[in-house]
C-alpha cells in the first residue's frame, strides 16, 4: 500500500484504526492477565495452601488426643479422667474430620500422585493408630493403669512416631509446592508485565509516529509552511480543510 496516495481521510482512517486495534489488543492482554491471575490465586488457595492447613490440623490433632491420653493414664482423680477423656474423644473426632477433609482434596485429579501416595500413608498409619489409643483410653477410664502404660510404651508410641513422621513428610512436601507455585507465580507475573509494557510503549510509539505523519499530511494538502502550522491546526479545529491559498 502507497500512503503517499491516500487521501487525508484514509490516512487519519488507517491511524486511527490501526491505534484503537493495538489499544484493544493491549487492554485484552490486560485482562486476560487479571483473569488467569486471579484463577491461580483461587487454585492456590484452594488447593495446596487448603491441604497445607489441613495437614497441620491434623498433626496438631493427633498430638492432642496423645496428650490426652497420656495425661489421662496420669489422672489424679475420677473428675480429672472424666474431663481429659471428653478432650480425648474431641481431638479424635477432628483427626477423623481433618483427615476425611484432606483425602477428599488430594484426590483431585490435579494433584501429584506421590501427594496422594503421601495422604493415604497418613490414612493408613491413623486406621492402625485409633484403636491402640482408644484402647488406652478405655483402660485408663477403667483405671487399669498398668496395663495401659504398658500398651501406651509397647504398641502407641511406635504408632505415633510413625503417624507424625509421615504427616510431618506430607506437610513438608506441601510446603515445597507452596513455594514452587509462588516461584511460577512470579515469573510469570513478570512476563506478563513485560509484555504489557511493550505493548503499551508500541502504542505510544505508533500514536506519536501518526501524530507527526497526519500533521505532514495535512501540512502539504493545506499548503502551509512549518511556520504556519498554528494556523492549520486552528483552521483543522474549525473544520476548514481548504488550502491556505485559497483562505
């Protein structure tokens, strides 16, 4: 294409036009942006940050019913044993529910399968633990001390070092795609920026290059010399575009 043959109006069409398609671009670039930052946000939370949370309630959990169960064997009196044995029952209850809540989320189809492989470990050690410690609990509400001290040593210690390590595994695991993501995250943000700003520097570009083209323009279809061009732009303002030598 010749735009030296284009007509006044063609050129200002042809600026104009190839501006608002670049503006266009870039603001759809922009919110294309927001739109996919916004989804890995919700998957963040929603996702790894959730089963990160859950992993610790559930390490928190299982050391208070231990704790309790412990404390329980130790009980002074029947009022003590009766208020440390409904503590016990809670926190066994929220082990139940936090775990049920994070097998639930890692077996989304976006998570790692070692993840999984990971919550299950946790699952299965809990399934093999409950009953040893309730066990416990139900001798030391008895007041069978002994022998509740000599399960808790032989066969929930062993069980419980085993639960926290692989609940401690998994949650450290997590922790490294937590950082992983924010890493990606910012990598991405910054190419995204980077794009935007070309694209925006592109568009003030092309504006100022037009700017200086359809001034010449309208310099030589007017008539004018460069000393006139105040008086092209206020004859252009006012809607005149016949050539000075006719004014």
């Amino acid at each position: 294409m010749n735009l030296s043959k284009l007509s006044v109006r063609g050129k200002l069409t042809l600026a104009f036009g190839a501006l608002s398609t670049l503006i266009a671009l870039v603001s759809g670039l922009a919110i294309w942006n927001l739109q996919a930052a916004s989804e890995r946000f919700a998957s963040f939370v929603e996702g790894v940050n959730a089963r990160l949370l859950l992993s610790y309630e559930v390490r928190v959990a299982v050391e208070e019913r231990a704790i309790g169960a412990r404390d329980l064997v130790n009980a002074a009196s029947e009022q003590d044993r009766r208020v440390i044995q409904a503590e016990v029952t809670r926190a066994h209850q929220e082990v139940g529910a936090k775990l049920d809540q994070l097998v639930k989320l890692a077996a989304d189809s976006s998570v790692p399968n070692e993840d999984r492989v990971m919550v299950s470990r946790v699952q299965e050690i809990e399934t093999r633990y409950a009953p040893v410690a309730l066990g416990i609990v139900d001798l030391a509400v008895k007041g069978e001390r002994e022998e509740a001290v000599i399960r808790m040593n032989r066969d929930c210690r062993p069980l419980l070092a085993a639960l926290s390590q692989a609940a401690e595994d998994y949650r450290d695991r997590t922790v490294a795609n937590s950082d992983a993501l924010v890493l990606e995250a910012q990598a991405d943000y910054e190419r995204q920026r980077n794009l935007l700003i070309a694209g925006c520097l592109l568009t003030f570009g092309l504006a100022v290059g037009a700017g200086v083209l359809i001034t010449r323009s309208l310099t030589r279809a007017l008539g004018a010399e460069p000393q006139d061009l105040g008086q092209v732009a206020q004859r252009v303002a006012d809607g005149d575009l016949s050539p000075l030598t006719q004014a």
